[in-house]
C-alpha cells in the first residue's frame, strides 16, 4: 500500500500500489499534515501536522484509534523517521532548527 499526506486537501490517504482501493483515512482536524512514516510491523501510522497547533500524532493503519503523541514544544514539524529496532520515533523541526 501506498500512504500519503496532502496539505491541499488536509487529507491523509491510502491506496494499492496500482492505485485500486483509495480511501481517505483521516479528514478531519488536520490543519497542515506534512511528514508520514509507518510502522508495519506493529500497524501503526506517524504524521507530522504543522498547522495553527503543531503536533504529532499516530493511528492505526486502517485510520483508527488516533491519538497525539507531541503537542508542546514543536514548530514546524516537517519530517520523521522511525528506528524499529530502538522503537524511537525522530522528527525535523524547520522551525526551531
């Protein structure tokens, strides 16, 4: 599968990789969604949005069970990396450098 964020839209979507099956998993309260990374061992998706009220947040891959994970003392989050191995999530802050 393919997951992608679309600042334009304020979407975050899947579909297969010959594009069959698209479906919009998260629409709402997104202001400005950036980076996205994915965990598919545990089934797990990270995104930056760096909107009104920057944050991080993760779901599951299917859409489910959102929740924040870093909402204080961001920027501009714009970029992410997940180290299975350490379970630690990274992220770029163009903001705060």
């Amino acid at each position: 599968n393919l997951y992608w964020t679309d600042t334009g839209t304020d979407r975050i979507e899947v579909t297969r990789l010959n594009g069959t099956s698209r479906k919009i998993l998260i629409s709402e309260n997104l202001d400005e969604p950036r980076a996205i990374v994915l965990n598919p061992v545990m089934g797990y998706m990270y995104w930056t949005d760096w909107g009104e009220s920057p944050k991080i947040e993760c779901a599951y891959l299917d859409g489910s069970e959102r929740r924040v994970l870093v909402n204080t003392s961001l920027g501009w989050p714009n970029g992410l990396a997940l180290d299975l191995e350490k379970s630690k999530l990274y992220w770029g802050d163009a903001k705060t450098d």
